[in-house]
C-alpha cells in the first residue's frame, strides 16, 4: 500500500486498486486549474501502470465535487469560462471515457455542475444515501458540461434529462438510482466497504473485456443494429484470441478459477 500526496489530489493504491481522492474539503473539492492539472496526472499515471486494474474516483470531506470554482473566473485577468470546457472538462472527460480500466465513482456527498457529470463518466456509480447530485448550471445561466448534455439522455432519457438539468435542484442518491442515473445507493456507513469490493472484484476480472464492453456500449449509440453486431464480432475476434479469454475458457472447463492478466 502507498499514499502520493499533491496539494489537491490524493493517490493510495491498495492491492490492484487506485484510489484518486480530490483534496480540496474546505471547498467541497471544486475544481480549479491545479485541481484540474493534478486530476488529469493521477489518471494519466494510474493509465500507464500496468499493476493498477481499477480507479476509484472520490472526494476528501463531506463532498464528492462541487463542480466549478467560481472564484477562479471571476475578476479581471480570470480564465474565460469558454477556455476552462476547451482547454480542462472536455479532456478530463475525454479521458475518463478512455481509461484502460474500470473507473468507479464512489461519491460520497454533494455533485454538481461538472462535479456531478464527473462522476456519472465512470463506469459504475456508487453513492452515499445522504449524497446528492445537482445539475447547477442553469442556475447560473450555463447549460451542462464535462460531458453532461451527452450523458444525461443515454442515462435517463430526454425527459428526465431535461428535468434535471433546466430545473437544477438537488437529486437525492436513492432517487438517482431510481431514474437508472447511477449503479447502486448505500447507507453511508456502508459506501467504503461496497465500493472497496466492488472494486476488488473489477481488477481481478478481465479487465480488457470489461473496458472494450464499455467502449462497445458507447460506440453502438451511433450505430444502427447491423453495424453494432459487426462491431461486436470483430471485438470477440480479437479478444477470444488474448489470454484473459483463452484462460477464462481453461479455467471453467478444468473447474477453477481463472487468473485474468490482460490489460
């Protein structure tokens, strides 16, 4: 086990598991460029190790992520807000969307704004009941971003979608869970241990397959059904010929367990 400590990002590694921790309590971990910066480093470095096969993305205190600072765009010489999606939400999400391996969101108060549509990028969203997720922006006179005005119909259809993100109030965990806006919602004394298993069991899993699953699922949304079946072949073509794939055969006809190493 190690811990990395950044001024605004934590990084512990447990077994095969990474844990991303944004670091900023005292400002319910709302983004600014730093945040930004250290963010992306930690997942560009947990997508480069070959040892880690799941992130967990969380917050430090009693907020997941609070979306924009915005202190940082206000007052003369400020970044424009325009800049901010271009130049740091579009990557980051970008990115997320990207990760090698499963990326779980364990959150564990208050997500909004961006904050919010951070978390849903992940693959699997587990919450805290008493957390909630706000899509902010139109109280500002914004519309959804780091991904949001994308992911919001997909999760929850057009009309939840817009519910959301025009009215903008506060979505309790259970209620998310309800619509299909996240994985699972826990008691909050339970949400370390679920996510620690959940994400234990991810990373001992094939984690090649599971991200080309991911992959395969967004891509389909632009395809119709005989391009989507097409894609699938090719994808089992590649992937029954990889280790994880021969191993997992091997294993259930010699009744074993099998030992994944893709990656």
């Amino acid at each position: 086990m190690s811990d990395t400590h950044a001024a605004t990002v934590l990084v512990r590694d447990e077994g095969a598991v990474r844990t991303i921790t944004l670091n900023r309590p005292q400002a319910l971990n709302s983004f600014t460029v730093p945040m930004h910066q250290a963010l992306r480093a930690a997942l560009a470095q947990a997508a480069d190790t070959p040892s880690v096969r799941c992130v967990v993305m969380t917050g430090a205190g009693r907020g997941f992520c609070a979306g924009q600072d915005l202190s940082e765009v206000m007052g003369e010489g400020a970044p424009s807000v325009g800049d901010l999606v271009a130049e740091h939400y579009k990557p980051l999400a970008l990115q997320v969307s990207r990760m090698p391996v499963p990326v779980i969101a364990a959150v564990n108060g208050v997500a909004a704004g961006a904050g919010a549509n951070l978390a849903l990028s992940c693959d699997l969203v587990v919450a805290a009941e008493s957390a909630a997720f706000v899509q902010a922006f139109s109280k500002i006179g914004l519309v959804p971003d780091c991904g949001g005005t994308w992911l919001l119909p997909r999760l929850v259809g057009r009309a939840n979608a817009l519910g959301l993100a025009l009215i903008g109030d506060k979505l309790g965990a259970a209620q998310a869970k309800s619509l299909g806006l996240i994985w699972q919602c826990v008691p909050d004394a339970d949400l370390v241990t679920t996510v620690q298993a959940l994400a234990a069991k991810l990373a001992s899993m094939p984690v090649k397959a599971l991200v080309a699953t991911r992959l395969a699922m967004d891509a389909a949304q632009q395809m119709n059904l005989e391009e989507a079946l097409s894609h699938e072949g090719r994808l089992q073509a590649d992937l029954a010929v990889a280790h994880d794939c021969r191993e997992g055969m091997a294993a259930f006809l010699a009744k074993r367990a099998p030992v994944f190493t893709d990656r």
